[in-house]
C-alpha cells in the first residue's frame, strides 16, 4: 500500500473519529438549556463505534461524534437526520450541524396558510432549462436548470427581496434586486397590487428514467403582512426510516463508545413526554439510550 493511499485512510480514521462540541440556540442566537442531543458514528472503517448523548448546558453546548442526528427539545421543531423539515418537502445536500446550531419555536398561535404545489420537469424553454410556473408574483420569471440544479428568478425591476429560507426566517436584507439564482432552494419577498407574498422554490426530487431527468420542483407561497413573518411548516415526526441508525443498527449487541453528559439517564426518563410528535419511534430511542447507557 503506498503512502498515498495510507495518508488517505489516516485522515479518514481522524474525520470520523473526532467529536465535537457544538452549541445549540434559537433562531435569534440565544443558547437554548436542556435540549437532547443525538448522534451515532457506526464503525467504519478503521473507526469504532460512538454514541453521543448529551443534554444541553445554560451555554446551549453539547458533544456530537457525528455531524448529524437528532435534536430534541419541547416546544421547538424537532431535528431528525440534521433537519426540522419533513422528509420530501425539500431536497439539499445532507446537512450537518453546525458549530452553532440553531432550532426554532413551534409557535402555537393562528399560524399564516401556505399553498403547495408541485411541477415536474417538462417541456424545456431551452436545452436542460425549465419554466417553473408561479401562482403568485406572476411579474417574475422562475427557471431551474436541470444540468447545475440552479434556481433563478428574474424581474423587470430591482423588486426581489431574498430570504435565507422559506420557513422560519425573514428576509436577509432589504436591498432589491433584479435577478437571483441559488442551487436547489431559493425563496424571495415580491410586493404585488393585492400585498405582499413569499415565494419558495425547492427541488424535492430527483429521478433520471431511462437517461432522461424527471426533476420535481415544490412551490410554496405565502402573503404575508411583512418580510420579518414568522413561517412555520408542519412538525416532522420520527419513523422507522429517518431514525434507522439509532433504532434498528445491526450493531446493537455491542457496546458503543459512551459521550454522556452528567445525569443524562435520568433527563431522559424526565423527559419522554415532551418531546414534539412524541411516538413509538422516540420510544423506541430513548428505551434504547437508557438501557445502553446502563449497561455502559
């Protein structure tokens, strides 16, 4: 094996053997206490295998062995596989927590309608692009190029406002402009004679059938009174699929390599019923935590 090869599968075993520290937060920046932590890194390669179970700190921090998992807290959006949004509503590459992790507040008051809709890649306007059609804010033009996965929405006038996201957050900034094109996602403010909307724009699927891409498209819309609207979308729930790892992992009958935080056992017996959409699938994570923590 040369030295090539060697220095590449150390650097392998050193990624997938780090743990982390990260810090958990609202949508405003602020550490968010008693927040349960999931994450597992299965034994790869060269690599044991590592659970990681902590409850946050007043700091909002805890110790991840893997970039993704699960966040559980009462009264914010859960996070399942890295993401609060139900599986196939949107399509981006694998997201990771991050040093600083934010979730979001189910807010329990009348909460503004989002309308659904959906388009498949037909009928391109040119070689791989494709008219995205908009209910709302029809002075625009969507296109997607199947080729890139880039999104682009043009107007006549400087009269697009950009949003980070469709759910959750306002607008970046108030600066408008003409044209905009991001990969995968892309959401927008545009002021029509009735108010003002939100558009969304995601790719929820990708299928090629016989060489030819079948692409899905999913189109969210909203009005709302302004740009700093608080958009939630429905809570995602854990199933056997998106908890999978944790829940039915082959390696079960092994002993994993514990990262705990102090009486973390007992938080979770405490906390069983508070967690959002709880079901027979947390169940099954924490009866599962809390007896592997014991036998650790």
């Amino acid at each position: 094996m040369n030295r090539i090869v060697l220095t590449l599968l150390a650097s392998i075993v050193l990624v997938g053997c780090a743990s982390k520290t990260i810090r958990i937060v609202d949508g405003g920046g602020k550490p968010i206490e008693g927040a349960l932590v999931i994450s597992e890194q299965l034994p790869y390669i060269f690599q044991s295998w590592k659970l990681g179970v902590y409850v946050t700190d007043e700091k909002g921090e805890a110790v991840v062995v893997n970039d993704r998992g699960q966040i559980f807290r009462s009264g914010y959006f859960p996070v399942i596989e890295a993401s609060e949004l139900t599986d196939g509503i949107l399509w981006e590459a694998p997201s990771f927590f991050s040093k600083r992790t934010p979730i979001y507040p189910i807010q329990r008051d009348e909460k503004i309608l989002v309308n659904t809709s959906t388009y498949n890649t037909v009928n391109p306007i040119d070689s791989g692009v494709f008219f995205i059609p908009v209910s709302v804010c029809t002075s625009k033009f969507v296109s997607y190029n199947i080729d890139n996965s880039r999104i682009r929405v043009r107007s006549n006038d400087a009269d697009i406002i950009l949003s980070e996201r469709f759910y959750f957050i306002g607008a970046e900034e108030l600066n408008k402009v003409s044209e905009a094109e991001r990969e995968n996602n892309i959401s927008f403010y545009c002021s029509e004679p009735d108010g003002l909307y939100k558009v969304g724009i995601s790719v929820s699927e990708k299928v090629w059938r016989k060489g030819v891409p079948d692409h899905k498209i999913t189109i969210f819309s909203a009005k709302v009174p302004s740009t700093e609207i608080y958009l939630q979308p429905e809570v995602k729930c854990a199933n056997a699929e998106n908890v999978r790892m944790i829940t039915f992992g082959k390696y079960r009958d092994k002993k994993p390599d514990l990262y705990l935080s102090a009486g973390v056992a007992d938080k979770l017996r405490a906390m069983r019923r508070q967690i959002p959409c709880s079901n027979e699938n947390t169940d099954k994570i924490l009866n599962y935590l809390v007896r592997i923590i014991k036998i650790g």
